[in-house]
C-alpha cells in the first residue's frame, strides 16, 4: 500500500478516535480548562500528529498511547466528582485576590500572578479602581470574577420596585425559510398561527431567514432581503391604548349623563378597568 494511502487512513481513524475520546471526557471550552484537562488534549494530540506521520511505528502503539491517555483523565474525572480534596489538588483552588477593596498581595503571589494581570482584568470588566471592587476571586482557569461594591453595580428593576413580566426563552419557529414545527409545539402554537402572522406582516416564509416567538407570544423576523422593513410586534402597545380609550370613554360617558345610577355605574366600570390598566401595565410595556 502507498505510504500517501497509509497516512490519510491513519489519519482518519485517529481522528475518528481523538473525537469520541475528547467527546467521552467532556473536554470544556479551551478558556474553561483546567491544567489536568490542559495536558491531556496537547499530549493526545500530539499522539495522533506523531503516529499519523511516523508509518515505521505500528498503528496499535498510537491506539495503546492514546487509550492511557483517555484512561486516566476519565479515572481523574470520576474520582474528583466525587472527592473535593483530590479535586483541588488536580484541578486547583480558588483564590480571593480582592476583598473590601484590598489587595490580598499574597494570594497574588501564590498563583504567580502580577498587579499589572490583575489591573489588565479588572480593566477587562470596565473596572479601573480597586476600591471600587467589593470581592474578586482567581479561578482554578485563570479567570477573575469581579463583585463591584453595591454603589458601582448597575441598578436593576429590583433596586426601583418595578414589578416586570417573566420572561422565557424565545423559540425559533423559523430557520432558512422553513417552519419548525417541534419549537412550535413547545409553545403551545401551530402552523397555522405562524400563517397567519407572517400574513399580518405581508412576509411569506421562504423569505424569512430566522424567526423567533417572545414569550409574550409576539413574532420577530429577520429577511434574507436587508432592504426591506419589516414591522415591529404591535399587538401589546395597541392593547394597552384600547383599554385605556376604553377608561376615558367610561369616563366621558359618565360626566355625559345626568342619570345619578347611570353615572356610578360608568365612574365604577372605570375605576375597575384603571385598576386592571395599572396591573397590565408592566406587561405590555
């Protein structure tokens, strides 16, 4: 056989191999690697590239290398699961390097980790004073994660006692032109209803390239053509302004009429339906 022949079928087969073995360990992102998991995917690559190249050393030398290599990291995977004290040894430590705005110079130290990394990171989050950070820590993959002291964290919904509606997950009910019926039935609508609103929009589907349903059941959509506008989801805004002219009205009527019953009766319905504009409200905005 061809060396030329030799060398793609090696290839492909330790390929075949380095990706069910990577994929079995559960390889991380390559930001999210710890040291252990660092190792392992450079010296099984680098298994692979030497015998895909060396054809005077047998295939099943690489098969054997590479299974201890596999091996042992699952053996470490599964034993640190299951013991934290082996798993800071081989995957390390967290390290607080901030805390009350106070530089913990030490623990610095100990991970060989210089002010300037430290100041470069905080920089990294919009950060550019120390005593502006409540708490830091130094993760085991050398990423800092940043507690800002409370007067320099951006203010939430929570912070001014804003009552908002829960949001999920949008779906993508389209993808390339065509409906996908499964994100449909996720939340609760049909084929039909997706027709019906891209017919709203004067859109047909074969031009959409993505569409997506809120949860508040509103359709986006994004065309192939860039050129043309599409209009926003109006169905909670015009909602909002058909109950509140429906309020005003209740009132006028009220203040139209000379009938003592009737009036109570428009001045009840529409504090009613204030009230029920003032409960909707966050949801519609």
């Amino acid at each position: 056989m061809p060396d030329w022949i030799q060398i793609i079928l090696r290839a492909l087969s330790l390929l075949v191999i380095l990706f069910f073995f990577t994929k079995w360990l559960g390889m991380k992102q390559l930001s999210h690697l710890n040291i252990f998991e660092y190792i392992t995917g450079i010296v099984l690559g680098g298994i692979v590239a030497i015998h895909v190249s060396t054809l005077e050393s047998p295939i099943h030398f690489a098969l054997i290398s590479m299974f201890i290599w596999f091996i042992i990291p699952y053996l470490v995977e599964l034993i640190s699961l299951k013991s934290k004290p082996f798993r800071d040894f081989t995957q390390g430590k967290s390290r607080v390097v901030i805390q009350n705005g106070k530089i913990m110079e030490d623990n610095l130290k100990k991970e060989h980790y210089s002010t300037d990394d430290l100041l470069e990171s905080l920089r990294d989050r919009n950060i550019f004073k120390v005593a502006d950070v409540e708490f830091a820590v130094l993760e085991p993959t050398g990423k800092l994660n940043v507690l800002p002291k409370r007067e320099n964290r951006p203010i939430t919904a929570k912070d001014l006692s804003l009552n908002l509606a829960p949001d999920r997950e949008p779906q993508t009910v389209i993808m390339d032109g065509k409906p996908l019926l499964e994100s449909l039935a996720n939340i609760s609508l049909n084929p039909t209803w997706l027709e019906t609103e891209l017919e709203k929009m004067n859109v047909s589907i074969e031009n959409v390239f993505l569409g997506q349903v809120d949860s508040d059941g509103q359709l986006t959509v994004d065309l192939y053509d860039d050129t043309l506008a599409v209009p926003s989801p109006s169905q909670k805004p015009l909602l909002l302004a058909t109950m509140k002219k429906c309020q005003a009205d209740l009132e006028l009527f009220a203040l139209a009429t000379n009938n003592e019953e009737t009036k109570h009766l428009y001045q009840r319905n529409s504090e009613k339906l204030q009230n029920a504009i003032d409960h909707i409200s966050p949801y519609l905005r």
